[in-house]
C-alpha cells in the first residue's frame, strides 16, 4: 500500500478516535476538564481510568466522526489549552506515580490567530520540556494523523507506537506540495517523498513499534483493534513500571537526543 493510500486511511471519519479506544480499553475512566488558565478544549481528552490492576492517566487528541463532532473537537486541532490541560495531567500522573498513555490524531496543533494569541508554540514547547524529564513511564500512540508540532507535543515518550495505517510527519502531504512545488494537487507525490508511514518511521528509529491492524484498516473491526492495543498496553506498563525510573528517564532522554 503505497503512502497516499495511508494517509486517505488515516483520515476517514470512519476510523476509531481517540474517544472510542479511552472507553474500550480503560476501566472506570473520569474526564476531567480545563487548564486551570482559560478554559477547556474539547479537542483533547484527558483523564483517569485503569488497565489491569494500574490506574492510569490517559489523554487522546480526539477528532470527531460526523460534522457535529468535528465542530466540537475542531477537527481534532489543540488550542494551548488543551495542550496545558494535557500537560497538568501529565503533571498529576508524575505526582501520584501513575503512568501516561496519550493517544495522538491530530492534523496539527490549531493554528487560528487567536491559538497564537494564548501561546500556541509556547504551549508545545513546555510540553516537550516537561515530557523528557517527567519521572512516571510515557506511552504515546498515533491512531491517525500525526501533524507536526501539534502531534509532537505528545509524543515525547519512552514508547512511540503507530497504528499501521497512521502517519507522522512535519506537515501535511498538501502543505509540503504546496511549498516545494507551488502546487498542493501533488499532495501524492508529496506523501510518498516524506516518508511517513509507519513501517518507515520504525526503519528510521523514530518509532518503536507499528501496530498491526485488522485487514482493511482498524475501522473495519474497531472491537479487535482495541482489544489487541489493550492486551500490547498491559504488557508494557508491566515492563515499563519494573524498570529503574532514573534509567527509563535516561533511555528516554538519549532516544531522542539521538535523532537530532
């Protein structure tokens, strides 16, 4: 399947967002809401829940599966306050040794003028910041899209899993035509010279591992999509919680020293 044909998977409404894999896969989980600063972005969803027998903090850049649910999420797109609401979060998981699993589909963090005005680059700077030295184990997995800065604001973890039909990439396939050719309708030549599917991200080091997905993608069979992330999920809290945290803080910290 060549890239173009990902990144058409990887925005259909169809395909199961953040939302749906929050109630599959936790048990008891409480949304909770605001940054404490402005207010709350219902683009990103964060909360407590458990997987197993381990309480968990979980937070989902969410986008919506109909037009109302969009408008409600923006489209997936984070103002700063969902990424300081996300970045409190991470903050409770650190204080209360929980650990963090975020689940990334965003085309990019918001980029509307008022976004600029509350500190949108700010907003993602401090939680990469914070994501690198935050003392509790990190799990980030890309569902869907992967946008530049606003994917990454979540994606500083000590496990970056993709789903195979996810992408990752510095900028949309449209927006990268549109500045290297002055032509946006060459958004699949685009896609394909990026290099951003899973299987060549995991090539590159960027990632650690790419999620298998039901034939046809993971909106054909949501449940089993789910069910298999859960079991994959149980198994690697368990690693992660009986490793030293100075040393998970080290891996993590060189990982992506590494890539610069």
């Amino acid at each position: 399947m060549n890239a173009w044909k990902k990144v058409t998977i990887a925005r259909l409404n169809e395909r199961p967002n953040a939302k749906f894999y929050i109630q599959s896969i936790f048990d008891k989980f409480i949304e909770f809401h605001g940054d404490r600063s402005f207010g709350d972005d219902k683009a990103i969803i964060g909360g407590i829940g458990s997987i197993g027998n381990v309480n968990i903090t979980v937070i989902g850049i969410a986008k919506g599966q109909n037009t109302k649910e969009n408008l409600e999420r923006n489209f997936g797109m984070p103002h700063p306050e969902g990424y300081r609401k996300a970045l409190r979060l991470m903050k409770q998981a650190e204080k209360f040794k929980r650990p963090v699993i975020c689940f990334v589909d965003t085309p990019g963090a918001f980029c509307g003028v008022e976004a600029e005005e509350r500190g949108q680059g700010y907003a993602i700077a401090q939680n990469l910041v914070e994501m690198m030295t935050l003392k509790t184990p990190i799990i980030s997995i890309f569902i869907g899209e992967g946008g530049s800065g606003g994917a990454l604001a979540l994606g500083v973890a000590d496990r970056v899993w993709m789903l195979e039909n996810s992408i990752y990439s510095i900028l949309s396939p449209e927006g990268f035509a549109s500045i290297l050719w002055k032509d946006a309708s060459r958004a699949k030549d685009a896609a394909n010279a990026m290099k951003i599917t899973a299987n060549e991200l995991l090539d590159f080091g960027i990632i650690d591992k790419v999620i298998k997905e039901p034939f046809g993608g993971a909106h054909k069979n949501p449940e089993v999509m789910a069910k298999d992330l859960k079991q994959q999920l149980i198994e690697e809290i368990e690693v992660l919680r009986t490793m030293n945290l100075e040393e998970l803080m080290k891996m993590r910290y060189d990982k992506f020293r590494n890539m610069a």
